[in-house]
C-alpha cells in the first residue's frame, strides 16, 4: 500500500537494532586491520612518512568528498598535533582552495584538479596520498598519474576492489570493506596511526 505521497509504505528499523548492526560491521573490520599482511603494508607506509620527513618532504593529500574532508584533517593534524606538542610539519590537503579547484576544474576540467595541483607545488622528496573508497574517480587517479611521472612517492587509501589504484602508487592499502562509511573509518585509523607514528619517531 502507498503512503498519502505516492512512497511505499515500509516498516522502519529499530534504532537500537540498526546501531547494533553497525557497531558489528565496524568490529569485524577492525578485527581485519591487525591481519599480517595489511599490518605490515600499515607499518611501511608510517616508516614512508617518518623518513620523508626526516628529510624534509611533506606530505601531499588529496581525495573527493568524504575523502577530501580525510585528506583535510590529516594534513591539519601534520601542521598541528596529534598526540603530543611538537613542531608543525608541513603538509598539503589539494582540496582546500576553493578558488584553485574550482578556477582549474572550469578552465581545465575537474579531472585536472589534483594533477594541476602537484605540478604547481609538489617537490622531490613529497609523498603523495590519494583517497577514494572506490580507487575510480577519474580526478584522482589522473593525480596519481601525475605524482609518478614526477617521481614522487605515492601512498593510495582506497577499498573494495582497489579499483583502478594497482599499478599506480608504490604502495596500496585497501581497506577491508565495500562500504563507503567503513572504508573511511579505516583511512582515518590508518592515517592517525602514521601521524602518532611520525611523532614518536622524531620528538619521542
């Protein structure tokens, strides 16, 4: 039967019940993270950071959306802190000037975003991150395309299938989900891990 506006009539979830759920999802996740192989891929890519760092690179980030925000906050916890009072260590979230992106994406395409980006500010001994749930969008992976024909370091966060991210980025880690939410729960753990990471490594 149709509900007065024309929607068919459903029965909702119980909150509670929905809750659960999720805090399942996210606990059978989680569980995976410790998994040898992914935690070894977790471990290089903190020690990618500390010696990019330990000779005066910066990190460079970018991603869509939810993943701009990711990118967003972790270059804010770089400039800022983490863990512990330290001095600020630069890095670059490629989302963050409004006027730039939307100025190449309407004279260039948006695909040029983040590849207009790097060759106008990235160096030798950055390391580049790229964030995308699904390793698809075209932006991003043209980003990726760019940081290894200026020889830069790139470290790709995605999920599911990876996507279009193999071969692109020097070293891969794909979330063990194919939910959006999830996989940016994970990025987000991955990443303050490597800041905490980079912290103790160099003011511990």
């Amino acid at each position: 039967m149709a509900d007065p506006v024309g929607h068919s009539a459903s029965v909702p979830v119980p909150v509670e019940e929905l809750v659960a759920a999720r805090l399942d999802d996210v606990r059978a996740v989680a569980g995976r993270l410790a998994e040898p192989d992914l935690l070894a891929a977790t471990a290089r890519v903190a020690e990618v950071f500390v010696g990019c760092y330990r000779d005066g690179g910066r990190v460079v980030l970018f991603g869509n959306g939810g993943s701009a925000a990711d990118a967003a906050h972790v270059a804010a916890e770089f400039v800022g802190r983490c863990t512990r009072d330290r001095p600020p260590l630069p890095a670059l979230a490629l989302t963050e000037g409004l006027a730039t992106v939307t100025a190449v994406g309407n004279d260039y395409g948006y695909e040029e975003v983040f590849a207009r980006q790097l060759r106008a500010h990235a160096r030798q001994g950055d390391v580049v991150v790229a964030l995308s749930t699904s390793g698809r969008s075209p932006n991003v992976l043209r980003g990726l395309a760019e940081a290894r024909a200026l020889g830069l370091a790139t470290v790709g966060l995605t999920g599911g299938d990876a996507g279009g991210f193999p071969g692109l980025v020097d070293h891969l880690l794909v979330a063990p989900s194919a939910d959006t939410a999830r996989i940016q729960e994970v990025h987000q753990t991955w990443c303050h891990i490597w800041v905490e990471a980079v912290e103790a490594a160099l003011f511990g």
